[in-house]
C-alpha cells in the first residue's frame, strides 16, 4: 500500500482504472436530493418496463440491471422509477473525462463510466504513495462531477479493473504487480473482463476454473483457438495483461440503432414507422462521420424470435431514401405480421465516402444538398426538428447510451 514513485519501487507499469458507482441512478440522486436513499430504477422513458441500472438502496432489496420494474416493486413498494437523461449521462461524464486529464493525459476513455489511465510516465513526477495519487483520482472525478467512484490501481489493465469491483461502492483497491498473480489466484477465470461465458466453457474443458490454474496448461493450447486473445487471456489470468490502452477509436465495423416497440405491435404502420425512425438515424449518423455503406442488416425482435436480413444497396450510400426502400422490402417478404416488440436497422461495411461519385450512378448533388441543409437544422435545433411527416409521431422513448459509448467520433450516439 505504501510503494513509493521513486527508486527501487517504480513499477514497470502503472494502470488505474476509474468505475462510477451506479452512475445514472447517482447523477439522479445528485439532481433530485429527496430521491437519495431511496430504492430507485432507471428505465427507458416513463413508458420502459427494463431497468438499465438500479441505485445502491435498490440493489439492497434485490433490485437488479435487467430486471422488470413491476418485479422491483414486489421487492421495494416505495421503488422510484426513473426516466432516463441520456443526454445529462453524457454530459456529466464528458466533464469526468476532461477532468482526469489533470491527472495524466494518458487516458482510455472504456464506456460512459469507465475510464484507464496509466500512470506509469507520471511516477516521477507525483513522488507520493500510489494511495495517495488514487485519492487525488477519486477527489479529482468529484470535484467535476459530485459524484463517487471507485478505483482499482495495479501494473496491467485486466487487474485493475478488477480490483475497481472489489470495494464498490466508492472503493480504492490497490494491487502491486508482484502481488497480482497470488491475488488473482483464486479469482473464477469468468470474473475478469473479456472472459465471456463460452470461453469459459472452452477454459473449463481444460481444468482451468480459478486463474491459477491457468499456468498449468500451455499457452499454445489458447492461442491455437483463439489466436492472439487467446495468448492475451493467458497473461490475464496472471496479472501480465499486456494490453496497452488506446485512446484512438477503431474505424467502427458496424453503425446502428435500435428501438423497443410497444410489446406485440402488430400495425404494419407503426413497423414501418419504427424502422424508418432507425434508417434515418443510421444514415443520419453515416453522414455526419463522412462514411457510407452498401450492406444493412433489417431486424424485427418478435415473440418468436429475431427476424433479420441482410440487404445491398446499389451503391453505397448514406441516404436513408434507399434504406427505408430497403427496410419496406424487409417487411413485404419477411414480415409474416406477428407481434414485434423491437426493431433494429444496422450499416454492416461502413467505410469513408468516396471523393469521387460511381461512374453510372445517378446524380445526387441536389438530394445532397437538402440532406446538408436538413442535417445542419437538426444539428442547431435538436434531432429531428426537420424530418418526414410520418415521424412526427414518432416513439418518444428517449435515445440511449449504448455501452462502447465515447464523447466524440462515431461512438457519440447521442450527438443531435
């Protein structure tokens, strides 16, 4: 706990990672003071049924994310529920991320709550006890924001955002890299970040459950199924993560969006009209990063099950007349009527816009110049200020988050 920045007790690296204690519900705790300490549930809209994240007083009946608001009342009568402010969660923690950067400005922005940071240059620098620079983090993210976190600092990613659930709520737990392997030893594989539930299945297979088991089977035998994460989870599992933090955000692979529907809406216009709202919002989001696609996936959430296609353009495009051709397609061969309760429209290639127009493709420069003129109203007056007439009506659930949010680039799914 007492290692110094200096000398004989410079770590080989320095990660810390920042995880916000039930951010949502505590930025509405921290704006409506009579709801603290009480049990209460954040949801999409007053309409939503799912709860995206409970308060800690919630979470004390049981209340949990995923669960249905009728059943947290069952647990908790006086559970509040709340609609929820994406565009409040997203300011909050843009200004939680601007503030860290006082601290170093080697930073990962993880998700809406999460960030890394490696400390590792500023050792020298700070010369004080790792503790100490874990509460100025912590001191740092309530100054910004009045909220509490937790923090996890040890020498690789993977175990610091482990130790960062170890004291939640507003936890510090401090891991030296010479002591990660022993504690992580008993740790289940399944617990550490990227270790999902098949391959734990495959781990299992092979007699490792707990992390220390890990060194008893070769690496080869992870990096023959799983390539190079396979070799990464092997390191993981023994404090060695050697995954450096990224702050550039990837060419994304996929843009898309998706809305819940009244449940079993069987209206073939309000399908339509739900689709269309995500085509637009897909093709919307393409142009304002410069990209197109060519390929869009169609999805109806239904009581039996996903119904989805992939369908092509015939160019690449981010107009959304041809998607909404596209997704009326979808539902004349695809749609047999049966109740659907989501929707979800998806650009499965895109990549940056072409400077120069397709050889014998029509010429779109006036559709472009409406599409220009639409996006820069919607930009300064809010989404959909100026937008086709069926979706005046429109749901008015709110957007959300969605979990790889960032505050800038194609992550930031909430910018107007």
């Amino acid at each position: 706990m007492n290692s110094i920045y200096s000398g004989e007790h410079h770590w080989p690296r320095m990660i810390a990672l920042v995880d916000m204690n039930a951010f949502f519900a505590s930025i509405e705790q921290l704006d409506r003071p009579e709801w603290r300490g009480r049990p209460l549930g954040v949801t999409n809209g007053r309409t939503g049924t799912c709860i995206i994240t409970a308060s800690y007083e919630a979470r004390a009946y049981g209340i949990g994310t995923g669960m249905r608001v009728r059943e947290a009342r069952a647990l908790a009568p006086d559970f509040i529920q709340v609609p929820a402010r994406p565009y409040r969660y997203a300011q909050v923690s843009s200004s939680i991320m601007a503030a860290l950067e006082s601290i170093t400005p080697d930073i990962e922005i993880f998700s809406v709550d999460e960030a890394f940071l490696d400390l590792t240059a500023c050792q020298k620098l700070y010369r004080c006890p790792v503790e100490v620079v874990a509460r100025k983090i912590k001191h740092c993210v309530f100054e910004a924001s009045g909220l509490l976190c937790s923090v996890g600092v040890s020498g690789d990613k993977t175990t610091a955002k482990w130790a960062a659930k170890q004291q939640k709520p507003n936890g510090l737990t401090i891991v030296e890299p010479w002591q990660a392997a022993e504690r992580l030893a008993s740790v289940p594989v399944t617990e550490l970040c990227g270790i999902s539930t098949g391959i734990g299945r495959f781990l299992a297979q092979h007699g490792v459950y707990l992390c220390g088991d890990m060194k008893q089977i070769p690496i080869s035998v992870l990096a023959g199924r799983f390539g190079n994460l396979g070799r990464r989870i092997w390191l993981m599992a023994q404090g060695l993560d050697p995954e450096p933090l990224r702050r550039e955000v990837k060419p994304p692979k996929t843009i898309g969006h998706g809305k819940v529907m009244p449940p079993d809406t069987r209206d073939r216009q309000e399908v339509d009209r739900y689709l269309m709202h995500m085509c637009e919002k897909v093709a919307t989001r393409l142009r304002r990063h410069q990209l197109q696609a060519g390929v869009f996936s169609f999805g109806l959430n239904t009581r039996r099950g996903w119904v989805s296609r992939k369908l092509k353009t015939v160019h690449p495009t981010a107009d959304s007349d041809p998607l909404i051709a596209l997704a009326r397609f979808f539902l004349e061969h695809w749609w047999d009527g049966v109740g659907v309760h989501q929707v979800h429209v998806a650009a499965l290639d895109p990549h940056p816009q072409a400077s120069q127009g397709e050889l014998f493709a029509p010429d779109h420069a006036r559709r472009d110049q409406v599409l220009t003129v639409m996006d820069a109203v919607n930009q300064r007056y809010g989404e959909f200020a100026l937008c086709r007439a069926p979706l005046v009506k429109r749901s008015d659930m709110p957007n959300v988050i969605a979990p790889s949010w960032k505050p800038s680039g194609h992550r930031n799914t909430l910018e107007p």
